[in-house]
C-alpha cells in the first residue's frame, strides 16, 4: 500500500510540476507578445513624429527658396518660416 501511495504521490507531483513549467511557459509567451506589441507602437509613435519634423523642415525650406525667388513677399515669407519655427517648437513640447 505504501509503495501504492508513493508511486501516486510521485506522479501527481510529477505533473503538477509540468502544468507549473506550463503555466510559466505560456506567461513569458504572453509577456512577449505584448512587448512586441508596446515595441511596435513605440515604433509607430517615433516614425510618426519624425515625419513630422521632416514635413516642418521641409515646408521652412520651401519657403526660404519662394522667398530667395520671390524678393517680394519677403516679409510674408518671413514671417511664415517663423510661424514653422513656433510650430516645430510646440512639436517638440508635446513631444517631450
């Protein structure tokens, strides 16, 4: 009988090790998954961001270049390459 109950005993502490290994096994799945998930929207947040200081920068100079050809609405254009100015500087307060 004693042999009985320590065969049983082995097993069953046998298996609940191997569900515990599982349940460990399927956490750290989990766990990665939604670390690529926060990856990857960190990812998409700094892409989007980086476009946006690239759109800035290219809009200033496109308007430094209308306002070396145009000489006429050179204060207009001034102050539009200060309003990009402004506007990339509250980018960068959001952002931070």
């Amino acid at each position: 009988m004693r042999e009985i109950v320590v065969c049983e005993t082995t097993f069953l502490l046998e298996q609940q090790h191997c569900l515990f290994i599982r349940d460990l096994a399927n956490k750290f799945e989990k766990g990665l998954a939604i670390d690529a998930k926060l990856s990857k929207k960190a990812i998409i947040k700094e892409v989007a961001s980086l476009r946006k200081h690239v759109y800035l920068k290219n809009l200033k100079m496109s308007l430094s270049l209308k306002g070396n050809v145009a000489r006429r609405n050179k204060d207009d254009v001034k102050e539009a390459i200060a309003m990009v100015d402004a506007l990339a500087v509250q980018l960068i307060q959001r952002e931070v």
